[in-house]
C-alpha cells in the first residue's frame, strides 16, 4: 500500500466558502470507473461544527437536471445559485454521506470526478482552515494476496472484501503512525498535545500559559536554555519570548556602588530589596494589559531565578515619581522648559510641570 493514490483537502483555498457549507472543487482521478476506496476527516481544535460530509461522483464534467446539463465545476463556483438549489441539482450523484464518524469505506463508489459538501454550523472560515479531508482511489484489496479463486468471487460488494478492508485500513493508518514518528518530533510540525508532552522533557513549568508558536521555540532551543537554567540570561529571554519587550535585570549587588551614604543605601535596598537574595525585574509601561497577565509573568520569572531567589516585578508608569522608579529616557525625559500657550485651534501643545 505504499503505493496509495488520495486526493488531501487541507487548506482554506481548497474549499468554495458558502453560508453554511464548504464545497471542493471537481477532483479529477484521471481514469473511467475509478474505484473510490476511504475517506477520512480531522478537524483541529475542541469543537468541529461539522455536521455533514456528502460524496459526489460521475464520469463526466456535467450533470443533467430537469433536462438542463449543468457544468459541475461552473456550477461549484457559482455564487447566484443557493447551496441548497446546487444540492437539489447534485443529488443525482450523491454517492456517500458521512455522518457523526471520522471516516467510512467507500464501498461500490465508482466514478472517474468526485466532489464534497460539508454541512457547518460554526465559522466556516474558521472551520475551513482547521479541517483536512483525504479521500483515497484505486486502492490494491489484500484480496489479491490470497488465491485466484477468492478474487473471482469476491466482488466489491462482497462480505470477504468488506472484511479484510477494515483490517487493511486499520494496518495502513498503524504503519503511516509508525513512519511519521520521527516527523513528529520536529516541534513545528507536531500536535499541541504532543508539544506539551515534550516540554516535560526539558522540565518546563507552566507550560500551558505559553502560545503554540512559543512553545516551538522553548523545545526548540530546549538544550540551550536548559544550560543557562537558573541565571540572568535565562529570566531575560523568558520574559522576552513571553512580553516581547526586553526587561531590565537588577541584582542587588549592582546597586553596592551607589550606596555612598546612608540616605542613598536607604533607597536602593527599599526598591532594590536589603539582600543578596533579592533581584527586581523592571518592564515598561504597557508591557502587561492587565492583572492575569502579570501574575503568570510572575511565575515565569520566579520559575526562571534560581532556588531561595526572590524576584521583585515593576511594571514603570509614565510619570516622575521621586525616589521611585523613574529613569531617564525610559520613562521619563529632559526638555526644554516652555510656557503654556493656546494656538488658533485652541489646543494646548505643550504643558509644563514642576515636581516639588
């Protein structure tokens, strides 16, 4: 079965867009009397909103409707027409409907085009981008491994061949498993299940508040942070990969050559923290909308500092605040003094203040 001839649908552009419905274009097998063998359908994400895949097949282009030949392609693409009319005019080639279930054999389904109609009751553009559609043709029956004699009396529609096709598929879909397993541990091309299950490979904690893409990056470069566990550089890049903006790091040593009185050591330790122990990491303002989002940055970073570190987060605000947090040119600057003034608009441009 390496051999195995199927038509994939697993793009937004593979399917007509209607109101309710995703149609595929004509798929042409390129051979009179084909033998349409699988279908199989698998949507990412937690809920389908797929209630219905209908099967189309004929051997010609066209089809005829109360005496009217219809171009089938034309008549997938055409926007005037209601789906449910192009149903109506459909329904004389239906072949298959696959209903509450991922897959079906298509047994007795003959036909050299084959076309699909998906019922949604959700977004379909959302839907249409999730969902991948095989459907598989001309597939060798294990029928023709046994003696002659079986494959002259076992048709299509015979119990033999509709026995041993469960058991073939069932053997397909296992040796495809088995095959893809090294694919699968390229983290860009693996499942989010999967995704999570290797973090715990590296040890990562609060896996799930990380993005896909985020986490592809974490596993990806997990042998290389896993190495700078516990230091500086470490917190810095986790807290970068998660707020997109690069903090500032304060050790509490770093503040020692400041402290060059009393009034000063006061300051420092009351925003740096009074212990070696302690390291404040400074972001700018707007970096965290809101309250959720620095809680879990707090446990990132506490996750990210090493053992009996306590690790301080300020998020700077845009005003000056005396022995505060306020820096030059970060969130705060020198200008020139100028005097308030309105223009001809009655706007005010410019507002000077004095902090006393």
């Amino acid at each position: 079965m390496d051999g195995m001839q199927y038509f994939l649908l697993n793009k937004k552009e593979d399917f007509v867009i209607y109101k309710g419905y995703l149609c595929s274009d004509l798929m042409d097998s390129k051979e009179k009397q084909t033998d349409w063998s699988r279908i199989t359908a698998y949507q990412q994400g937690k809920e389908s909103g797929i209630t219905k895949i209908r099967l189309f097949v004929s051997e010609q282009e066209f089809l005829i409707w109360n005496h009217e030949n219809y171009d089938i392609r034309q008549l997938i693409f055409e926007e005037n027409v209601p789906m449910e009319e192009k149903l109506s005019i459909f329904s004389t080639c239906e072949a298959y409907c696959l209903e509450e279930t991922s897959e079906g054999l298509l047994t007795g389904v003959t036909g050299r085009y084959m076309w699909l109609v998906v019922s949604v009751e959700t977004n379909e553009e959302t839907v249409a981008g999730q969902l991948e559609i095989q459907i598989f043709f001309q597939a060798d029956s294990w029928i023709s491994f046994l003696p002659e004699v079986y494959g002259k009396q076992a048709g299509e529609d015979s119990f033999l061949f509709r026995y041993l096709s469960i058991f073939q598929w069932i053997y397909y879909d296992m040796s495809r498993l088995i095959s893809s397993v090294p694919h699968m541990l390229y983290p860009a091309y693996a499942s989010s299940e999967f995704l999570e299950w290797m973090a715990g490979w590296f040890a990562m904690e609060n896996v799930t508040v990380w993005s896909r893409e985020q986490l592809i990056y974490l596993i990806e470069n997990g042998k290389r942070l896993f190495g700078i566990r516990g230091t500086k550089q470490y917190m810095e890049e986790l807290v970068f990969l998660y707020t997109g903006s690069r903090p500032w790091i304060v050790e509490y040593y770093q503040t020692d050559c400041y402290k060059t009185d009393i009034r000063k050591a006061k300051i420092l330790e009351r925003l740096y923290g009074d212990n070696a122990y302690m390291v404040t990491v400074v972001l700018l303002q707007g970096t965290v909308s809101n309250q959720q989002e620095i809680s879990v940055l707090q446990k990132i970073i506490q996750s990210a500092a090493p053992a009996y570190m306590e690790c301080r987060l300020i998020v700077l605000e845009p005003y000056i605040f005396l022995d505060r947090y306020t820096y030059i040119g970060i969130n705060s600057c020198l200008g020139r003094y100028k005097c308030m003034r309105v223009d001809d608009d009655g706007l005010i441009p410019y507002v000077s203040m004095i902090a006393r």
